[in-house]
C-alpha cells in the first residue's frame, strides 16, 4: 500500500529502524544488494541435529525404526553410521524454518526442562548459523533410555 518513507503515521520511522536492529522484516539477513542467500532443508536438518546432540540427556535421536535402520547402516562396512539428520523434520520457507525432533531421553532426566533445552539451543545455532528465524522447534520424546538397556545386550544368559 504505501511506499517505505511514506507511512501514514509518524511512528513508521522508528519501527523500521528497530526492526533493522532486530534483523526483522525491514532488514531480510538473506537478501543482500547482491542477490539472495538461500539455505537447503538438509544444512537446517544437519545443524538442527548436532546441536540437539549437543545437550546434555539427550542420549538418541529419532523413531525407533529409524534408530534400527541407522544401527544396521552402522554395521555395513565403510558407512558413516547414523545420519546427524536422523530424528529431524524441517520446513524451510525463505526466511523461517520450522523443526520437529524425535529423541530419546536418559532416564531420571527431566523430560519439561531438557525440551525446553533441546528448543533453545536448537533455535539459536539455526538461526545463527543461517540467518533464517525459526518460527517452532517441536520436541517429541520417543523413548527413554534406560542404563540396564546395554547390560542386557551384553550378558550371555549361558557360558
């Protein structure tokens, strides 16, 4: 409707000036004189995933049967294991992102206090990293992992 430097009331001046400051819609961190940025739905998947990792009682991400198709890849000789990206959905738009997490939690962890987590250190490196606002990182707790999980696996019920 009306140009930018012609807005119709006096506080158009200063909303365009913060919004430069918060890096908001008047200032577009993607789009530069020189063209457009733009990220694939696989660097958010990436990023999204190493640092969920990176918080603590995290101990897994994704469904179970994608955790038993990244244990099989893991045992094919030459394979890099599970993928970082496993356990992430993304959404990429031009200039937002939205990102669902499956995980599994070490047990006795608090489930509330690691989404919350999870979320903050999640939204902050992609937005960090790619300059795309995250609009949503959904954290759905698929499992929990229980230390006796292992030590089952590794006894023999005879010698």
């Amino acid at each position: 409707m009306s140009q930018p430097g012609q807005g119709s009331s006096g506080s158009s001046g200063s909303s365009s000036s913060s919004g430069r400051e918060r890096g908001g819609s008047g200032g577009d961190p993607l789009s530069t004189d020189q063209g457009k940025i733009s990220v694939a739905q696989g660097v958010v998947s990436k990023i999204a995933g190493v640092s969920c990792r990176e918080v603590s009682g995290v101990h897994a991400m994704g469904t179970s049967g994608g955790r038993a198709v990244g244990a099989l890849r893991e045992r094919i000789p030459g394979s890099s294991g599970p993928s970082v990206s496993q356990g992430v959905a993304v959404e990429v738009g031009e200039s937002q992102a939205a990102i669902d997490l499956d995980i599994v939690v070490e047990y006795g962890v608090s489930i509330a206090d690691l989404g919350k987590s999870v979320q903050r250190n999640v939204k902050q490196s992609v937005e960090r990293m790619t300059g795309l606002e995250v609009t949503e990182v959904n954290v759905s707790v698929d499992d929990v992992y229980l230390p006796s999980d292992d030590s089952q696996e590794s006894q023999s019920r005879v010698s």
